[in-house]
C-alpha cells in the first residue's frame, strides 16, 4: 500500500471523528501516541513497537488530511534529492539537525 493510499484509508475509517474534533484536539491524540512510542522504544518489545509506530503514523496521516497536505507528495518532493540541507544521501551535514530538514 502506498502512503497515499494509506491516508485515505484513514480518511475513510476516521475521517468524520477527527474532523469533528478538530486539529487540536487530533494533535494531543498523536502527542500521546508519540509518548507511547517513546515508552514501546525503551521497552524494546517489537509487538508493542509495531504497534505503536502503525499508532503515530495513522495519526499523523489524520492530522496531514485534515490540513489538506498529501503526505506521499511532499515527503517525496522535500527528500527526493537526498538531504534537504546538503543534497546528499548520505546526509553529510557536519551535526543532525535539530529535525529532519529543519
């Protein structure tokens, strides 16, 4: 499945329920998952971590439909070419940057 057709799948199960509870309120709900991820990262436990990474990544998509951004696109668009910083893959900027292309 490509991550396109994920987001909409998304849309279709939850669509009506995120959007009305709007962005705010999705955002905390992909905050607590992410601190579940944080808690599953720790423990190690692969079923958990499974879990959890398939957790945050539906909840992102939510919030990337609601704010009508089509994940596939700009994720391809903003890496295509390697490092958003350096151009290369590997990135070989000097330090990580605080976020991925920040």
């Amino acid at each position: 499945m490509k991550v396109s057709e994920f987001q909409r799948l998304i849309e279709d199960i939850y669509g009506a329920k995120d959007g009305a509870r709007g962005t705010a309120g999705t955002y905390m709900w992909l905050a607590e998952e992410v601190g579940e991820l944080s808690r599953a990262l720790r423990r190690g436990d692969r079923a958990e971590l499974e879990e959890e990474f398939a957790d945050v990544f539906a909840w992102l998509s939510t919030l990337a439909s609601m704010n009508g951004v089509d994940l596939e696109a700009v994720a391809a668009a903003k890496y295509a070419a390697g490092c958003p910083r350096c151009a290369a893959t590997p990135c070989a900027c000097a330090e990580p940057a605080p976020a991925h292309g920040a």
